[in-house]
C-alpha cells in the first residue's frame, strides 16, 4: 500500500543527545514536511522540501536539521540544542509544494527524560 | 498573516444526529482548503480537499463547503456514528505562501 511510513514510534531520549525520526514515503510525492505538534496548540512547521537536495526552514527551525538525498526520505534530526524536543512530530507530503493534497504518516512521540 | 479559526473546541452529539462543524480564515486569496481528522495518539487523516475554485466536496457522509468571501468553510457529517469521534481540523493553503495554515481542531464527541 502507498504511504507515509514514520519510525521510531515512541522514543526516549537523554537531555543533550541528538536523535533521528525517519520518514519513508512511497507516493511519488515531490514536497516532503515535517510538523510539531503540541497539547492545545496547532501543527507547526519545522521544515519542508519541494524537491530532492532542497530544503527550507519552516516556522520553528531551531533546534532540528534534516536532508533530502533521496525523493522517497526526508530524516529530521532533533539536536541538542533544541530546548523543549518532547513533542509529538508528524511528516507529511504532497504530490506538489502548491495546491498539493496533504498526506501524514502515523507520527513520532520524542519524549526527553 | 492568515489566521484560521475552528470553534467550538469541543462538541458532543448523540449517534444518529447530522452536525456541522466550522472553520473561519482572514484572508480569502486562498489556493484551496482541507480537512482531516485525527484520532488520539496517531497522524493526520485527509478526509477532503477544496481547491479555491470548487464550492462543495462529497465523501460518503461527508460534505464540506466553501466560501471564500466569507472565509469560512463548514464539514457537515451525516447520520453520526461513534466511529466519528476524532479531532476535526482544516488548513488552509494562502497565496503567496507555501505553507498550509492548521487551525487548533474541534474535538467530535459522538454519544451513543
């Protein structure tokens, strides 16, 4: 079946250790996006990517990086520098940047002990 | 800067009931509107997609509309099963910026 295939599920993670959450899709989907979601507020944007080797900072970008080797991936690495991580993290994509419909994998939860 | 509303933040029905859910934007130059549904714990679901020169989209039980000079859309669910009960959110992609804006969802309570 196409989709959106986020992993690890849950994760746990030490105060100043970067971590990694991976996303797969399989759409054929150019514009990949990773989003933050928290209790009482609405989706974030962390970054996007409209095509392969380009990327750019959404609203909140501080604190994560990611990459766009491959159309299918696009990793989002939560680095120690980011100051409040535990969050629930959603990646998404769409067939374009503009216009495109959205579609989200099951999400990651980052919690930090 | 657009901003997009979705009141109420929670509502409760009884199963069996039609119900409208709303969704309120600022700016009206918009490329097209979505609603998804979230279930607790899990990602986004698309449930419809308007595109700015649309008025109406049907999915089973399912009918949103559109009206831009409003800026308002509403998700009206037929005949309300438990199956329903799930957060409800639009987003609306504006011109000129290549993010889609998430209003906070309303939380659908269906009581059987």
């Amino acid at each position: 079946d196409g989709g959106i295939t986020q992993s690890p599920k849950y994760l746990f993670r030490k105060e100043g250790q970067n971590v990694t959450l991976s996303c797969e899709q399989n759409l054929n989907h150019d514009a990949m996006y990773w989003y933050r979601q928290d209790p009482g507020q609405g989706l974030r944007l962390i970054y996007y990517s409209q095509i392969v080797n380009d990327f750019q900072k959404g609203d909140i970008a501080e604190g994560y990086s990611v990459s766009r080797e491959k159309k299918e991936s696009f990793p989002l690495t939560v680095t120690s520098a980011q100051k409040n991580p535990t969050a629930f993290y959603l990646c998404a994509s769409s067939i374009e940047l503009v216009s495109g419909e959205l579609f989200f994998g099951e999400g990651s939860r980052l919690t930090v002990l | 800067k657009q901003e997009v509303t979705q009141i109420p933040a929670a509502l409760s029905v009884p199963e069996g009931e039609n119900l409208v859910l709303n969704c309120s934007f600022t700016d009206s130059a918009i490329y097209n509107l979505q609603w998804f549904r979230q279930d607790p714990g899990k990602g986004l679901t698309s449930l419809l997609l308007i595109q700015s020169s649309q008025r109406e989209q049907t999915s089973g039980r399912l009918n949103a509309s559109l009206d831009k000079s409003s800026g308002r859309s509403t998700l009206y669910i037929a005949a309300s099963q438990p199956g329903d009960s799930a957060t409800y959110l639009c987003a609306v992609h504006h011109f000129g910026n290549e993010k889609l804006t998430f209003g906070t969802g309303t939380r659908l309570t269906i009581i059987p």
